[in-house]
C-alpha cells in the first residue's frame, strides 16, 4: 500500500501520536511505534466512530488509537487471562493515554494485524462452522465455545 491508499486519520489521532510518541515508544520495542510522515501526521489502515488502527514497522502488529472503554477493558482483561481464547486476535500491551477525546479516557493498544477475522476462512474451523450451519453464516452462534 502507499500513503496515497489511505485516508488522512482524524486530527485528534494524529495529535495524541505527535504528543505522546516518546513515551509509547519507551514502553514498547522500537518497531512498534508508527512512524510519522515530515509533517508528523500517521498512515491508518481505517478510522472508526472511536478510534484508528495503524501500521508500525513491524508489519505483524497494529496499534490502535481508541476512546472506546467496553474495547479497553475487554483488552485489559484478555492480557490478564492465563489461557487465551482461541480465535481472538492476540493482544500485546495497552496503555492508556492522559488525554481525553469527546470526554472519554484514551488508550493505545497493540495487537497482531487482523486479516482473517473470526478464522471464517480458516481450512481448520470452516468444516466446524459448516457443520453446525451450513453455508449460511447469518445464522452463525459467535459464542462458540
């Protein structure tokens, strides 16, 4: 992809990154950080109602900038389990940020990038699925345990 196949990200994304970019980078490996253009704005690979997930040099893990707090406490409890849930993407680290957006707190996280969600896909667990519903996944019970 190139810096033309993105969209810009929202202003307040690109402003906790540009403020808080050395702290996060002391907190997790080097590669992990995004790196910003020469007018310190960030690629993302997409923007929603709370937040953005963007590359880092890594090329396996995504950070995401998000306000959203359901999502920063499923993370917080997933990486305080022993047994990780099968076919959840793996998260790495959250941290959260001393700013707010819309009044609501503001966390990064990182985790693996996610290109088969849910592993509908997956040579491996697409015959379960199969088998229980068929080939019509509207009908799917996605609290499979």
């Amino acid at each position: 992809m190139t810096s033309d196949d993105y969209e810009p990200n929202p202003p307040w994304v690109n402003k906790l990154l540009r403020k808080h970019t050395k702290k996060l980078a002391s907190l997790v490996p080097p590669e992990w950080v995004p790196e910003p253009d020469v007018k310190w704005t960030y690629e993302e690979y997409g923007c929603g109602h709370y937040g953005c997930v963007l590359p880092v040099p890594d090329g396996r893990v995504v950070l995401k900038i998000t306000s959203d707090p359901t999502e920063a406490a499923f993370v917080t409890i997933y990486l305080g389990l022993k047994d990780k849930p099968i076919g959840i993407t793996r998260y790495h680290q959250i941290v959260e940020l001393p700013d707010q957006y819309r009044r609501r707190r503001t966390f990064a996280i990182w985790r693996d990038e996610a290109e088969n969600v849910g592993g509908l896909s997956s040579p491996t667990r697409m015959p379960v699925y199969r088998e229980r519903y068929g080939d019509d996944i509207r009908s799917f019970d996605w609290n499979l345990a």
